[in-house]
DNA sequence: ATCAAGTCTGAAACTTGTTCTAGATTAGCG
DNA sequence: CGCTAATCTAGAACAAGTTTCAGACTTGAT
C-alpha cells in the first residue's frame, strides 16, 4: 500500500475533482456526512435554509472543518450540485431517451432530469442560485459541472465526436436550461413554459445536423 | 411656498409597479440619489462593492431609509438594472440595427449591448448577479426588467404582432443571453464565445416565421 | 398656524457567512 | 514509543445584510 502522499496542501484547496485529493479515510466520511447534511437542509428550505452552523452541526464537524473542506457557502452547492449530477447521470444512463432525432432526445432527456427536479424543488433551488451567482473563484468547479452536463447532453444526442456548430448548439442549450430553471424556481415561469422553452431550444440540433450525421472532416 | 407638488412617475419611468405611490419631488430626488450611489458603487467594484452603508451614506440618506426605498440589496441591484436598461433602449432606439434579416439585426443589437456592458464590467457584474439570485420576493422587478428586454429584442426584429413560437424563440434568446453574460462575468466564457452563442441563438429567429405572408429576407 | 400621520435619521442590535486562535487529536515516521 | 506536522475542535471575533427604535422632520388637512 502505497503511503499517502501530501502535496503542500496548505494552499490548495482540499476536495476538489482534478487532482488526486489524498484523503483519508475518516476525511472522506466528513466530506460525505458534510455533503449530504448540505443536500437535507437544502431539500428542506433552499438556498436560504443552508447555514454554514447548521451544516457543520448536522455533519458533525468544526465550522473551521467545514471552511476547509469548502471553502464557501457556493463552494458547499456547487460540490452538493456535481454530486446529484453524478447520481443522475447515472440514472439517465439505464433508460437512454428513445426519440427519433437527436432533439427529441435531448428535450427528452432534459425533461426527465427537470421532473426529477420537480421532486425536489428547494435543493434545485439551491443548487441552482448557487452555481449562478458563483463568482470567479468558484470558476473550477462549475466549469466542471458544465461539463459533465455537457457530456449528459451529448450523451443523448448519442454524438461521440460533435463538430463546433454542434457544441455551440449544446452550449446555448445549456444557457436556457440553466435560465429556464432560474425563472421556474424563482415563479416566473410556468413548468409548461420551461417545457416549451426546452424544446424550442432543441431544434437548434436539427439546424446543425444538415443531412450527414457522421461528417469526420473537422478543422478548427 | 406652496406645499411639494407630487410628481407623477411618468416623465422618466414607465410604471415600475401598478399601484406606485406618488413620490414628493425630494423623495423622487432621494430615490435618484440612491441609484446613482448603487451604480458608481458597482461601476468599482462589482456585486460585492455595492454595500448598503455605503450606498446609504454616499446617497446622504440614512440606512433605513434606504430600505424603505429597495427592501433589499438586490431589489436595489434590479432597479438599478431596470434604469440602465431603460438608458440603453433610448440609445439604442437612436441608432437601430441595419441587418437584413431579423436574425442579423437582433444578433447586432446584443452584440451592442453586450458591448457597452463590456464598458462597465463591474456594474454588469453586480446586475447580472442580483438579476439572476433574485428570489421569489423579487420576482414582480425581474420580471419588468424582462419585459423591457424582451421588447428591445422585439424591437429589432422589427415585429409588432409576434406570434407564439417567436415569442419562445425571443424567451431562448433571452435565457441564452442572461447566461452567456454569466460565463462571460465568471471568466468561463470569452467575449468571442459569447458573440458565438449570441448569434448562434439567434438563427432560431429564421425557423419561426410561419404566420407571416411576407417571404424571406426582405427589407422594410 | 396647528395638528395627526407619515417619513427620515442615527444608532444599536440581530443574523449569517467567514476568519482567526489556542489547544486537542490524528497520521506518518524513525 | 515518541516526535512532528497536519488536521480537527470549540469558540470568539469580524463583516455585511437586515431589522428595530426613539426622536426629529415633512406633509397634508383643518
């Protein structure tokens, strides 16, 4: 067994994705009891409802532990948000979207995840502010979660190599899809205007798709 | 001499809330003060520069006053927004877009905005935040700030009677927008991505032109 | 002019995110 | 085992948004 190796983590900060974080295994059950202490209280109230006190309390942990494990309040949902994404990713997975075209799966697959969502309205809710109101120190990691939502999206496209008209494509995708749900949770919008703006959004794919599905020719 | 005459809130401001009530001339004179604090704050410093002390003192009115006036930080952030959006149509309106199809001309007016917004990176930080962490109690200020924007995008599409499916299209365009803005303020995302995604969103407008008799790009 | 109701002020208090400190605990190491 | 550095804990302290309150000032009406 290879001994733990530290890398100056003084500076760096602690749980995060790229780099092996070399934790224990007592550090790895703090991280989880914090990041599912985090997703109770946000189930229950939202954003609002998810003090930094109250989920150290609840995770059985120093306030200071906590600050060192997520380095902000955002820092704490956004880790909570690539959390749920991994889980729901995986449920996406056993029961791919069975449209005809790319953007009846996409829109399919992005109404599954929103009435998954539904269920839980004030953990989306929190999830959700967080990741738009992060600022650029929280940049990594939401960059990480665009793309794992990236890969969902490409994922029921069943696009393995998408050209860059494409990836513009999922990208202003992903912009309503984050924007839709903002106007959702906030009351502004309807659960069938979110509906309709997703699909409007799609057929975005059928105008990248022009008639060769598989094109290799690919400059940049 | 006589008593303050109560100005109508028509002059300036097209009826923020229904049911306004008529503000004395040194209150309207105290509202404007505020704004002006809140924009110079946020021109510094972003989000996070925009302090209610200070605001309150720059303002030369004191804190609770302030929040008679916005009942909170980001209430005040939108008003803000809603008075330099309302700015910016009146600039706009000047000099509109010269494209040839509602497309182009919509794509060129965001581009414009996105451009002066670009003049004044802070101040868009600290809307665009407040915009899009706005919670449910400021749902009534979002929404007229939508509104506005939703009419400058109707505004260059040259439409006065939009059909359904334009306004989906012009509800994506603006989710594209308000998100894209967002990459771009977090660092995720480069002046010539947004551009990208802008104009990518905007083809959107081609595929929505069914209840018109007139037949493509023709100008008016 | 005068009074009642509403508004503004200054200051303190409260809340919650964040930082700091001193001491206890743990992990890796010879 | 005993050492050292890192980590964890409890708790105070700090920062900024928000609330509250008593008293002074305005406003509108008599």
């Amino acid at each position: 067994m290879p001994a733990e190796v530290k890398v100056e983590a003084k500076s760096a900060r602690p749980a995060a994705q790229p780099a092996s974080p070399p934790l224990t295994e007592r550090q790895e059950a703090r991280r989880r009891r914090i990041l599912h202490a985090s997703a109770q209280l946000a189930s229950r109230g939202g954003f609002d409802a998810v003090q930094m006190r109250e989920v150290a309390e609840s995770s059985q942990v120093a306030l200071g532990t906590l600050y060192r494990y997520f380095p902000s309040k955002v820092h704490l949902l956004v880790a909570t948000m690539q959390d749920q994404l991994e889980h729901m990713h995986g449920t996406l997975r056993k029961k791919p979207p069975a449209g005809d075209t790319a953007a009846e799966r996409v829109a399919e697959t992005l109404m599954r995840a929103f009435r998954a969502l539904q269920r839980e309205p004030h953990l989306a809710d929190a999830m959700v502010r967080a990741l738009t109101f992060a600022d650029r120190s929280v940049s990594p990691e939401v960059d990480q979660v665009s793309r794992q939502t990236t890969v969902i999206i490409l994922d029921a496209m069943g696009l393995d190599d998408p050209s860059p008209a494409q990836l513009s494509a999922v990208r202003v995708i992903e912009h309503t899809w984050h924007s839709a749900l903002i106007t959702w949770l906030s009351g502004r919008a309807s659960i069938a205007q979110v509906k309709i703006d997703i699909e409007t959004v799609c057929r975005l794919i059928d105008l990248t798709e022009p008639t060769e599905p598989t094109e290799p020719t690919e400059k940049l």
